[in-house]
C-alpha cells in the first residue's frame, strides 16, 4: 500500500508542477478542473504503459519457448542424420554401465530393441562374461581417460556376429556419476577379409594346405610342446618322383590337379590334428605330434606309400606316381625346427638316391654326411656380414664383328681361410638354406653400384647381365626391391639384363610370369638362362616379355662332336629368332665351337675362349680400351 501511496504522490507532484501550482495551497477554481482532467489522463497513460509492459513480457516468453523449441528440434534432427550417416551404434552409459542414451539408425543391429535397452544396465541385456568385459573395459577408459577397444562375437538376428566397441570418457556427469560415449561397428565383413588375407598368406593357393611359414610356425610350437610334455614328434619330407615328366608332358592343368590328388591322399593318411604342407613344385612336408617311437614315424610313411601304389586318374590319364620320403623325430634328432626341417630334406634325397619310392630314417651317418655342408653354410653367412663376397665380370662379344656387347656380373667368394671358393661349392648351399635370397639383392645391388660408376665415366658396356635366382623369382615383392635397387643406385635399368634360369619360369609360371612383367616395367632386360636344359618349348617362353635366350654350356662342350646337340643349338637359333629374340651361347671355349655358332647365326658368345671372368679393374681397363 505504501509504495502506491509514493507512486500517486509522485504522479501528483508531476502534474502540480507542470500547472504552475503550490501543493502546499489548494488551486484557483479555474485551474481545479485543469488539474483533475490531467490527473486522469496520466493515470490512465500509467495503466496504459503497465499493460503494455506485461503484453511484452508475455508475448517474450512465447517467443523464447518456441525459439527454444525449434532449436530442440533442430538439434535433434542434425543429431540422427549424423548418427544415421554413421551407420553405428551410439550409446551413452554412466560408470556403472547404465544405458543413459540409445542413438542408431540401424535397429537390425541392435541385441534387443532400444526401449528395452535404455534404462537397463549391461548385465541386464548381455551375458556375464561379457558384461564383465565390457563394464571392465569402461571402468579402464575412465580411469585412463583414453579411448578403449573391445572386439566381440555377438549373434543377433541380422546375422553379424562380430563387433568393435570404441569406447570414449565425457566430461558429463549424470546422477553424480561419470559417463562413457560407446560407438559400436558391425566388423563382420571386415573380419571374414581378414581371416581370408590371413588363410592367403598362410596356404598354398593350389591344395588349400599350409605353406612354409605356416608350417614352420607349427613346427616351433609343436617343439615347445614336446619339451613341455616329453612327447615326441616327427618331421617328414615328401618330394613326387619324375613329376617334372608329367608336368612338362602333360600340361600344368594336369600337374596341378595330380598335386591336389596327392594332397588327398595324405590327408587320408594323416590325422586332422596333422599338419600337411606343400613347400612349392612338388615337395610337401608333414608334421605329426605325440607319437611313442620310430617305428610309429616308419609305420605312417609306409601307409603313405601304400596309398600312392594305386593309380591316379587325372584328366583321362592313369598316372602313377610315386614318392621319396625323408624322416626326422623331434626331440631324438634335435629341437631346432630349421635343423630338424634340414635333416628331413637331406633324409629325402637319400631316400632318392636309394631307388625312389621309398623313405629313410634320419641317421648320424646322413648327419656326418652332410656336417661339411653345414659347415660352409655358416662360414657363409658370416662372409656376408664381413663382406667377404665380391663380383668378377665376364665380357660377352658379337659374333659377326668381334664388338664387345655386354658383360655378366658373378659372384665370387675369398674365404680368409679357405680362399677362393668356387661358386658350385657354395651357390647350391645359399639355394638350399636360404641365404640365395640375401645374396642375390646384394649381387643386384653391388652389380648397379658398378653401372653407375661406368655411366659416370661414361663408359660404353652396352649392357650389364645379372643372375636371379629361383627363390628371388618366387617372391612377389621382387619387382619392388629392384625398383628400390634402381632408386638408390641410380642405374639405368635399360642397361641391366636379368638372367633367370629356363626351370625357375616354368616351374613357378605363375609368380613368374607377375615378376618377369614388372622387371620389364622397370625397364630391364630379361634373358633366359641355361636353355635347353629345363625341358621348356620356346611356345611357352612366348609368353614372357623375353630379350634373349642363353644356350647352356652343355650343348656346347659337344659341338664337333655330337651331332644331336648341333641340331637343338640350330633349332634353338632358328626359332629365337623367329620370336625376336637374340641368342647368346655360354662357354665358347675353342673355336670349332665359335665357327660352329657363327654358322648357325648365333648372336652373341661368351666363354674363355672370348674372355675370362675379371676384377672390376680389369673390366673397367677393358671397357676403356674398347
């Protein structure tokens, strides 16, 4: 009451002022009627403003809420497009695994419906075992306040059955208790790749069995094992006798599906707990764990040799095939899985020395046999560490003119006790161990050093000829670590030849085949090696971006003396050529041989009747002079 008192005085004291009067002394009548119409006029002024105040702060109100309203809704709908162009789960859980928020755009995901899982806890919707995983999971994301995640099987009615949980800390606290943002992807499809990379990269294509480094794996574990238990174990070697004949005469369509049958074959045989691997061509290996002796390791590989007595029938064709068989046992002849897979590959070619189509034992007179190669093995992976190997260049010349066209880079090895080593000592070591592979990039390596330091000086050698191995060959990042080679050398690849030997491109066409095409991307030049000597048709070398053949020495050394091997030379030359492609012959050494090539039309020759293999000074000097 009181302050309607004070805003009446105040509203009279206004109006008393603006008619000139006292408010100590009452108006003149002529001004009484004055001061009562303004009176009136200013109360209802002052209503007039009160309701437009309250009109203002009402319709303010509306306006705020609907404004709120819209940006709800807004909100929201930029909320689910985002979470619906994810295509995840989105859920909002407190420390204790309550669901605060379900968000998704793919209910076909979900465990149970959204309804039913907001509100509830994880123990609620998911078995123990994995709520207990996923509640742990949480608690480690708060504690750490990093990102966790969880993959697990999980079958809902959609069909996806694997998940991947990432599951993230927040600032916000609900109930007084912290919170997790759970983004959840269906990885069903993303595991089945890679189980399926995996399976690749771990399996023969052709059988479907284990590959090496599958095979070696299982190996390292099945001799943990046997320490562990005390139980033994075996390692056999099988390798097919005279499959090559069947292969090259029949086709591979046919070798491949002989080697499918063999497979079948051995898997009858050996026990579904049994590894079987097929180690590339014709060779596979078997592992078979907890056997009580010998006798039982004898007694399985003469099963196997049962089973291949009958004939297979392949493609209309009745074959018979047999195998050689080598055996090693684990922990009687070592626990070393490469010395036990060595033993058993020695044991084999034993068996095969024996007649074939047979197995034998590994023994300490195999082991004495082989303790010399052994040996030179490990003198020779430590000259590769001391650099004890080097390169020698044999110069290879035109036969019409005399120009000299190229030469061919060699490894050498000079053992600081031993000395020279001749390459037939120690190549077929590096092959057999594994060490090629480590040689062979160095060769390729060293070789472009040289041609770089040549092309500097500007030196003309036409071109520099380099060995790849079989094993290099097979390998599908070959061309890759060449383009690398190249890179880092700064070698011309136009000046480079790459020899591979005529067995290595038939026998593995189909990496072969993927390799040859990218070295000749890169620019190299592709010879073949030893020809003549693998039983290969040039019709199957035509598909091979091929430069030039190499007629091996063996056909050669013969010339003026065996009329058969005149004839392939001719034939060999006559149908190069035919393909455009140059030949060269290795190991002139007279010149009966050298007229004899030149008559045919033999491009190139290189043996020591044209030169020697040389140090690289005595090659450079030569390049110089010529």
């Amino acid at each position: 009451m009181g302050k309607v008192n004070e805003e009446l005085h105040r509203l009279l004291t206004r109006q008393l002022r603006k008619l000139s009067l006292s408010p100590d002394q009452p108006p003149e009548p002529a001004s009484w009627q004055e001061l009562l119409s303004r009176i009136d006029q200013a109360y209802h002024d002052a209503d007039q403003d009160r309701y437009t105040l309250e009109r203002s702060l009402t319709l303010s109100s509306e306006e705020m809420q609907a404004l709120y309203q819209r940006q709800k809704s807004s909100y929201e709908t930029r909320l689910h497009a985002i979470v619906g162009a994810l295509h995840d789960l989105l859920f909002l859980n407190d420390e204790d695994g309550l669901y605060l928020e379900v968000l998704t755009a793919r209910n076909d995901l979900l465990y149970r419906p959204a309804e039913e899982i907001k509100g509830k806890t994880i123990h609620d919707i998911f078995p123990p075992e994995m709520a207990e995983q996923f509640l742990s999971t949480i608690h480690k994301a708060l504690q750490s306040q990093t990102l966790q995640v969880i993959e697990y099987n999980l079958n809902i009615p959609s069909g996806s059955d694997w998940f991947e949980a990432r599951i993230m800390p927040t600032e916000l606290m609900v109930n007084g208790k912290q919170t997790v943002i759970c983004l959840v992807r269906d990885i069903s499809e993303l595991r089945r790749s890679r189980e399926a990379l995996k399976h690749m990269a771990t399996h023969d294509p052709l059988t479907g069995q284990a590959n090496r480094k599958l095979f070696e794996e299982r190996l390292d574990q099945a001799l943990s094992r046997a320490t562990r238990t005390g139980h033994a174990g075996t390692v056999m070697f099988l390798d097919l006798d005279r499959f090559k004949i069947i292969n090259d005469s029949l086709g591979h369509a046919v070798g491949d599906e002989l080697l499918k049958q063999v497979t079948g074959r051995l898997k009858e045989v050996c026990r579904t707990e049994d590894t079987i691997a097929r180690l590339g061509g014709d060779e596979f290996a078997l592992l078979i764990e907890d056997i009580d002796s010998k006798a039982d390791a004898e007694h399985i590989a003469d099963k196997i040799l049962q089973r291949f007595s009958a004939p297979f029938f392949v493609q209309g064709h009745d074959l018979d095939i047999t195998a050689s068989i080598g055996i090693t046992l684990f922990p009687l002849h070592g626990n070393d899985g490469s010395e036990l897979i060595r033993q058993a590959d020695a044991t084999m070619y034993s068996a095969k020395n024996a007649g074939r189509n047979c197995y034998r034992l590994f023994n300490h007179a195999i082991s004495q046999r082989d303790q010399a190669a052994f040996g030179l093995e490990r003198q020779l992976r430590r000259a590769i560490v001391n650099e004890e190997l080097f390169l020698e260049y044999q110069p290879q010349f035109r036969l019409s003119d005399g120009q000299l066209t190229g030469l061919e880079a060699l490894v050498r090895w000079r053992s600081p006790g031993r000395g020279l080593i001749p390459p037939g000592e120690f190549i077929p070591i590096a092959e057999t161990s594994g060490l090629i592979d480590e040689i062979g990039l160095w060769v390729f390596h060293s070789a472009c050093e040289q041609a770089a330091a040549w092309d500097k000086e500007e030196l003309e050698y036409c071109r520099l000829a380099i060995n790849i191995s079989r094993r290099q060959l097979m390998h599908n990042h070959l061309g890759h670590s060449l383009a690398e080679v190249l890179a880092a050398t700064g070698a011309r690849a136009s000046r480079l030849e790459c020899e591979i030997t005529e067995s290595a491109v038939i026998e593995e066409a189909s990496v072969a085949s993927h390799n040859l095409l990218a070295m000749s991307q890169l620019g190299l030049q592709l010879a073949i090696d030893d020809f003549g000597t693998g039983h290969a048709s040039l019709a199957n070398l035509k598909r091979f971006p091929l430069n030039r053949l190499k007629i091996d020495r063996t056909f050669v050394n013969d010339v003026g003396r065996d009329p058969d091997d005149e004839a392939i030379i001719r034939a060999t030359v006559y149908l190069a050529h035919g393909l455009g492609l140059e030949v060269i012959a290795e190991g002139v050494e007279n010149e009966i041989q050298k007229g004899f090539l030149r008559e045919t039309g033999c491009d190139e020759i290189q043996g020591y009747l044209c030169g020697r293999p040389m140090p690289v000074e005595q090659a450079t000097a030569l390049l110089r002079k010529d």
